[in-house]
C-alpha cells in the first residue's frame, strides 16, 4: 500500500493558485477605488450643501433662522445645523447670539471684493453708470451671468429722491428682469432651448412672465432693438430699462440698466406711444442705449 501524500503547493496549476488569491483579496478587502469614488461624492455633497446654505443665508438681508433655513435648503434641520455651524466656526457665516438667526461673515465680503477687484469690467463701467445716474437722476445697476440668474457685480445711486437699495452681489431671476433678459437675448438658440428645460419661470409679481412663448416673443423683440423693460415684473414697484454691453469681439458680457420706482402718475408701458417703448424720444431711454452699446469692455 503507497502511502498518501498531499500534493505541494507548487504541484497546483498556477491558473488555479491565482483564481484563489483573487478570491481571498475580494473577500478580505474592500475595492478601493469604489471607496475613494463613494467618498468624492460624499464629499461634493456636502460642499454643494453648504454653497446652496451659504447663498440662502446672502439673500436675507436681516438674517435666518435655522427652521426657515432648512426649509429654504431642503435639509433637515441636524444636517443644515451641522454644515452651518462649521461655516460659523470659519467664519464664513455668523449667528446672532439673541435671534440665533445666521448672517454673512466678514471674510466672505474679504473675499468678494478681491474678486471684484480683479474684474476689470467693474472699474470700466463703473464711470458710465456714474454719468448715467447724474443725467438720469436714477440708480444705475450692471449685471453679468451668473448660471440661470443673473448677479449685480456694480451699481450707482442717483440724486433722486427714490432710490433702490439693491447691494452689490445681489442675483436676480433672468426672465422677469431687464438685466436677465438681456442676458437670455444674447444665448445661442441651443443655449436657451436648454434654460427653458431646466429653469421654471416662476412669477415674482403678476406681470411676470410664466410661459416659454412669452418669453421667447419679448426675447426676439430685444434682438431687434437692443434693449429690454420689466414693468414691475420683478418688483411690482420698480420699473427698469437695460441695455447690452459688449467686449471687443462684440459679445455681449453683461447688462447695463437703469431702475426707478413705479410712480402714482406713471402710465401703464402698453398706454405710453410705441416709439418711446422703443427707446425714439425717451431722453433715459436714449442715455441707455449710447452708453450700454459703446464697446469699450
């Protein structure tokens, strides 16, 4: 009787020694490559939920509490007081200590104006909208893209009794103001065929403009004439023409406007004569139109 031995290792197929090792590390290790991708986007995730915090927090002036807040994000409240309780300790955003409610911190206006400062297009219109406010006594605003919106990069205030208190850094929705549908007017066809997918024109005020059609007709109509109106179509109060600026190669790269308050004795745009809609005989109008369309930017 031949005694029995058990084959070496060696003796093994070598196909098989490797099939085995593979299915030893896949057991015993998890795949790398799926954890460093579950942990980049965990990682955008909450970075992207921190922006859309910080960005909620800018726009109330007077501050927001944590309820409102989450609310507003679509967080629940742990998750939303943990993402703004490291932008508190960075200072990045502050907390009252009697309302609780979150404000903007000081470094985050640090930081917007050394952008601001490296954007030439600011110190260029800057003295346009100076002359523009002195000749038409009225607020002067310029405003550049921003996604689907569109954010005040500069402004200046009139000698006018009424002036608005819009700041620097503010973002406006872009089909129901003067300065966004200029912007929309300058997209190629296939650029807003895509912002009329995405974007739901939400009414700011009864006059805004809710439906695709609308838009695109006052669209082609501020092709035509380089210039776009809101009649209280954001602010029921406010009234704003606007203008395209252009850079060198004849871009548009943002929008110069000019806002009023809406006054007792103003007539409805539809009563007021056709030519004036269209910038003939209207002196603001006309101050608009030669200092939006001068192509110095």
């Amino acid at each position: 009787m031949k005694p029995r031995t058990r084959p070496k290792t060696s003796d093994k197929p070598a196909s098989s020694r490797r099939t085995a090792i593979a299915q030893l590390v896949q057991t015993s290790e998890p795949n790398i490559d799926d954890e460093a991708e579950e942990r980049q986007r965990g990682g955008v995730q909450s970075l992207g939920r921190a922006f859309a915090i910080l960005e909620e927090v800018a726009r109330h002036r007077d501050g927001i509490g944590l309820a409102d807040l989450s609310k507003q994000v679509g967080l629940h409240n742990s998750t939303t007081f943990h993402l703004a309780k490291t932008m508190v300790s960075l200072g990045y955003m502050r907390q009252e200590r009697d309302t609780k409610r979150y404000r903007v911190g000081r470094p985050l206006f640090a930081l917007a104006a050394s952008a601001l400062d490296e954007i030439e297009m600011v110190n260029l219109a800057t003295p346009i909208m100076e002359d523009l406010s002195r000749e038409t006594g009225e607020s002067s605003h310029f405003a550049v893209r921003m996604g689907d919106a569109v954010v005040v990069i500069a402004r200046t205030s009139g000698p006018g009794a009424f002036q608005l208190t819009d700041r620097v850094g503010v973002v406006r929705p872009a089909h129901c103001t003067a300065l966004g549908k200029i912007v929309l007017a300058a997209l190629r066809p296939d650029q807003l065929k895509r912002f009329l997918e995405r974007v739901e024109l939400k009414p700011s005020t009864k006059k805004s403009i809710t439906e695709p059609a609308a838009l695109l007709r006052e669209i082609a109509e501020i092709r035509r004439n380089a210039i776009a109106f809101d009649d209280g179509e954001f602010n029921p109060e406010v009234r704003c023409v606007a203008v395209p600026v252009y850079n060198f190669t004849g871009d548009v790269i943002g929008a110069l406007g000019i806002f009023r308050a809406r006054l007792a004795d103003d007539r409805p745009a539809a009563a007021k004569p056709r030519q004036n809609r269209a910038g003939g005989g209207h002196p603001p109008v006309q101050r608009v139109r030669r200092q939006g369309l001068v192509k110095s930017m």
